[in-house]
C-alpha cells in the first residue's frame, strides 16, 4: 500500500483506537443493552425525568457504538479496494479508493471530536471571561482580541453570542469582558481554551516598535438548567451596584443598575451590565454564579482540571497554553498538545477547531507532550 493511503488507514485507525478507549467498548456494549431492556420495560415512564435521562444515555452510546463500527466497516471495504486495484495495477481504482479513505479519515476526526464530547455539562451554552494580564494598554488590547477571537469560532459554528459584561480599557482593549454563548456542545468545545493566552508582537503602542510579549486569561464555565442544583447561602455573599458603562466607556444610563457579586468562601466574583435593569442584571449574575460553582465543582472531580486550575494563580509567564508570535515570524503554538499553525490570523480569525480536537483527545488519553515555547 502507498504511502498516502498508509497514512489514511493510521489516522483512521489512530481515532478508532481513541474512540474505542474513550467508550470503554465492551463496558459499553454491555450498558447499552442494558438501557434497551429498561425502555422496553414500561414502568420506566412512570418517571418521565428519569426516562429521558435513561433514553438521552441510550441515544448517545447508540450513535457512538454505531458511527464506531460505520468506520470500521467502510475502512476495511476501502482498504481491500486498494489492495485489489494494486495488484491488478488498475491506478484509477487505486485513486479512487485513496480519495475515499481521505475522505474517510475527515469524517472519522469529525465523529472522533463529537464523541468526546460526552462530559457531564459538555452539550451546556456557556459562558467565556476574558481578563487582561499585567502590562497596561498593550494586554488590554490583547485581551479584545481574544474576545473577538472567541466570537468569531461561536459564529463559525451557528452559535449565539451575548456580551453579558465588559469593561474597557484605559486607552484601547478591554480589562475584562464575560460572553454567553449558545449553541450545541459550546461548553464542551470552549472548555479546552481555558488557560493563559501569551501574545508576542511588534507594538503598535510602542513608538519605538519594539517586540513585546502580553498576557490574558480565558476561563470558561457552562451555563446550567435548573435540574442541577447549586445552593448559594445568601450570607455568603456580596453584592455590589455600580453605574453601566458600554464598549467606548460613555454611560448606558444614570442610575446604579450593574450588578457585582462575590461568593466569599470561593473567591468568585461575577458581574452583569447589559440589561437596564438592576433586576435583570442581578438574575443573570447568579446564573454566572451558579455556573461558576458548578465547574469549581467539576473541577475538584477531574484530575486534569485540577492541574488547569493550578495554572489559575497568574496571568503571566510559565502559566501559557498557547502562544501567538506575529513577528518576526508566524506561528501559533499550543503548549499542551503541541499542535501548531502557521496562520495566526486565520487562528485569530476563529479557527480553532484543530486545537480543540487535540485537546479532547489528550483529556482521554491523558498523555502530556514535551512542547518548548516558542521565542
């Protein structure tokens, strides 16, 4: 078999391999089986919340088990295909069933990335919070640009974006910005850019035009539904009123009608301006608070999300997962699975897909790559 095609079958079979590790195949053979019984038993609908929970499981490992073995069976189909036409010497059949394992192998990376999105609030809107790291306009410019960053992936996908906070900065930029996203599996996707984002870049702020290198955080949480209770103790809390300010810092309006609160045995700290109202403001401000609580939680129950969350301490230097150098040269580099691209714009631009896969993937496997920084 030729090269090309070789390469086809070991990306296939690679996402194969994760797909039946991340299902757990066998326990999840047994399982679904298991679910089909209970449907077929009637007494189960006497509980719809728990029959829709049962039938949400089913569909999900059924959909999984069957894209699994869809692959399998068009994999072997092709490669007998390729092996015929070699050994007839037919080199149109051969191209042929070389496109069609190309084809194959993108579609398998596609189901492989659906399928890993199976975390408990991965299907959940979500909310991401920019925050700008230390060095004055020049992070705070940066930080806008993840923010729009941000946008333009949701808006690729379909999603619904909603600036909820935002707090411009002194000059250019923003110190901090909180976006909703709503769209299928936002959180599962956008979990993976939680981290320290590093920018390195000749500054236009700097009249010198000397290269610097800037800092700003992204954290994200899901949005949750009512069936997940978070109890807040009111006791525990702070609530702050401030006057709104918009994107270019002039006042929406004349009265104290943002809302600030902070759950103190956490530390965590929300806010919401972009309602008129301080009632609104306030109700969407425990959505956040509610969500924030949920992924602390989710956090102390994943090993991996506890090393991340360790990487909370700073918004600077040895904290990154990615960097983006502009100049001299172009490159984007991510520092936990070593996936790279040469295009930061199109990068910034919201094509992040490739990062997000890989990071997926390393949460099952649970590898770490040995990645240098870039310069």
């Amino acid at each position: 078999m030729r090269a090309e095609a070789q390469s086809h079958v070991d990306t296939i079979n690679d996402a194969l391999a994760l797909l039946r590790r991340f299902l757990d195949w066998d326990r999840a053979l047994r399982r679904l089986d298991e679910l089909n019984a209970r449907v077929e038993d009637q007494s189960l609908w006497d509980n719809p919340k728990a029959a829709q929970e049962v039938m949400r499981e089913r569909r999900r490992l059924d959909e999984a088990i069957t894209a699994t073995r869809a692959i399998e069976s068009e994999l072997r189909d092709n490669v007998e295909l390729v092996e015929m036409a070699e050994a007839e010497g037919d080199s149109d059949m051969e191209g042929q069933a070389v496109e069609a394992l190309a084809e194959l192998a993108t579609r398998t990376e596609a189901d492989k990335v659906k399928a890993l999105l199976a975390g408990e609030a991965d299907a959940n809107d979500t909310y991401v919070e920019i925050n700008a790291g230390a060095g004055g306009t020049e992070s705070q410019d940066w930080a806008e640009m993840l923010q729009r960053m941000s946008s333009r992936w949701a808006e690729r996908r379909g999603m619904k974006v909603e600036l909820v906070d935002y707090h411009a900065g002194e000059q250019a930029g923003i110190k901090s910005a909180t976006l909703l996203l709503k769209g299928e599996n936002a959180y599962g996707y956008a979990k993976t850019e939680s981290g320290v984002h590093r920018l390195v870049r000749i500054s236009p702020y700097d009249s010198s035009a000397r290269r610097h290198t800037s800092f700003s955080s992204v954290w994200v949480y899901p949005v949750i539904d009512d069936s997940i209770e978070i109890e807040i103790n009111e006791s525990e809390l702070r609530i702050d009123t401030y006057r709104s300010s918009g994107a270019g810092g002039q006042h929406i309006n004349t009265t104290d009608s943002a809302v600030r609160i902070t759950h103190l045995p956490t530390g965590i700290v929300v806010a919401c301006q972009n309602q008129r109202s301080q009632h609104k403001n306030k109700a969407e401000a425990y959505n956040q608070l509610r969500a924030r609580l949920y992924e602390h939680e989710l956090r102390k129950r994943e090993e991996e999300a506890n090393a991340v969350n360790a990487t909370k301490t700073d918004i600077g230097w040895g904290h990154q997962i990615r960097s983006y150098v502009l100049q001299p040269y172009q490159l984007v580099k991510d520092l936990r699975t070593g996936v790279t691209s040469t295009s930061p714009s199109d990068v910034l631009d919201g094509d992040l897909d490739a990062f997000m896969a890989a990071a997926l993937s390393q949460r099952v496997t649970g590898e770490t790559v040995e990645v240098e920084d870039v310069d």
